[in-house]
C-alpha cells in the first residue's frame, strides 16, 4: 500500500509540534525547587519530605506532619474579594498549620503577604462559637531565592514583642523568612543549595532528590509536569484573550463614543462572558 503523501501543512504542524516539544523538555529540564510547579508537586502527599523541609527550618527533630497538599487555593468569602493558592499546605499531629511559598522575586515576597495569608488560614481554624484559645497555632513560611532582609542569615524569625516590656506576644503565629542565597555547611546552607539544584543527582537530601528525579527524569513524572505546562498555557491564554475583548470594548467606547451596551454588541459578546467583562469595566 502506497505511504500517505504528507503534506506541506502537515509538515509544518509536525515541525511546529516538534520544537515545542523540545521547548517543553528544556523548560522542565531547567526547573528548580523555587519553581512552584515542580516544588508543589514535589512534596504534594509527601510526607517524609514534607516533615524533613520542616524539621530542618523549625531546628527541631519532633515535627510529625499527618496531611501535605500541593497548590491549596483559599477563596476570600467576600465577592471580589481576593484569593490565595498555597503552595505547600501541611498539618503537624498537633494540629499546626503550615504554610510554604517559595519565591524567586522581592515583590512576591513582600512583607505584608503573610499577613493576609496568615489571615486567610485562620479564618478556616475555628467553628462556630469554638473558643478563640482553641485556634491552633499557624505558620507562613517564605523560602525566597534572594536573602530577603539582606544580612546574611540563614534564615528569619518575625516575631511579635510587647514594646514597653520587651517580652514576646504569643499569640500563635508565626512568619519565617528562608535565605536562599545562604551556602553554609550546615542544614540551612544544604537545603538553600538544593532548591537550586536542576537535577536531582546535584541534591543533598534524598527525599527531595527523590521527589525531584520522580518529575524530571520518569515518564509518568515527565507528563505530570507536562499536563501542568499545558493547563498553564491554556490559563494565560484564556486571560490574554479576554483582556484583548476588554481593550477592544474600551476602544470602541472611548473613539466611538458609543455605551457599554452598544460596544459590546458590536463586539459579539454575549452570555456569561458578556456580565464578567461589562463587571471588569467597572471597576
């Protein structure tokens, strides 16, 4: 039976699909643990990582973690109102809830984001009419690629202190910066190396380098990461289009003089998509 002739389209989409492939193999090749995607999947269900990660940053060996989730979104209870997706979120035998972020820029890092994170965590601690005593203490914990206060340290304590007396106010929540930058010899210096190690041979501790040579270098790893890239280029895609629609409306509204209704008629947009972009234009 004689081959099928491949077209010159065809060809084309094969070449396409071909080189971002390659692009996609590169990308995933070059992640590190600061990249929320790998590190979420990383310690998403595990546990030994999970309890490993805490017990080197909390400097204590008793840390026992029962549940580890990757990529936990909290959604704010007011309309318009803004929402957090977690990167890491476990849970001690004791109840405490940790909260870890990496972060790879200042601005992401900013000083007052655990305050609202710590916010959203314990709004969801305490049932109705349960005793304010009763809510567990929280963590938020910020592994940043860049030394976040600039001094060196390994790592950074915020804590709260009475002014007049000095002595700490307790109130069960805690904030800790983590020095990527840092390159001692101990724990701190290991840890802060690894997550920005691209292969897993490079890593110190084996329950990250196992994690990490699960997702980078196995089949079922490399399409779980794969599956990730494309439901994130699926999202961008989606928000770009709809802020093109957005600014299309606009511009018809301002050069054309005409109203919101006239400009998005003219515009084809109806239904549902038409309410979320007539919403965006007021605000």
């Amino acid at each position: 039976m004689a081959k099928k002739k491949v077209t010159e389209d065809e060809s084309s989409r094969n070449e396409l699909s071909a080189q971002i492939n390659a692009e996609l193999d590169k990308a995933i090749d070059d992640l590190t643990l600061f990249d929320d995607d790998l590190m979420s999947k990383v310690f998403d269900g595990n546990i030994e990582a999970t309890e490993l990660l805490l017990q080197i940053i909390l400097e204590r060996k008793d840390v026992k973690v029962v549940r580890v989730k990757g990529q936990v979104e909290l959604k704010s209870p007011y309309p318009g109102g803004r929402n957090i997706k977690l990167d890491i979120d476990a849970v001690d035998e004791n109840g405490v809830e940790f909260d870890v972020e990496v972060q790879r820029n200042t601005k992401g890092s900013h000083i007052r984001r655990p305050r609202f994170h710590q916010s959203m965590m314990d709004s969801r601690l305490l049932k109705k009419n349960q005793d304010f005593k009763e809510l567990k203490d929280t963590y938020v914990i910020f592994i940043c690629q860049h030394d976040k206060f600039k001094e060196n340290r390994p790592i950074y304590h915020v804590d709260k202190i009475i002014r007049e007396t000095g002595k700490a106010f307790d109130d069960g929540a805690h904030i800790i910066y983590v020095n990527g930058k840092y390159r001692g010899e101990d724990d701190f210096g290991k840890l802060a190396h690894d997550f920005n190690c691209k292969k897993a041979d490079n890593i110190y501790f084996k329950p990250l380098a196992d994690g990490v040579r699960h997702f980078k270098e196995t089949e079922k790893g490399r399409d779980a990461m794969c599956e990730s890239f494309t439901k994130l280029a699926d999202k961008v895609a989606d928000e770009r289009a709809e802020q093109t629609k957005v600014d299309i409306v606009k511009s018809l509204m301002k050069n054309m003089k005409w109203t919101l209704d006239q400009a998005l008629t003219a515009s084809g947009i109806q239904g549902k998509e038409r309410a979320i972009i007539a919403k965006q234009l007021q605000k």
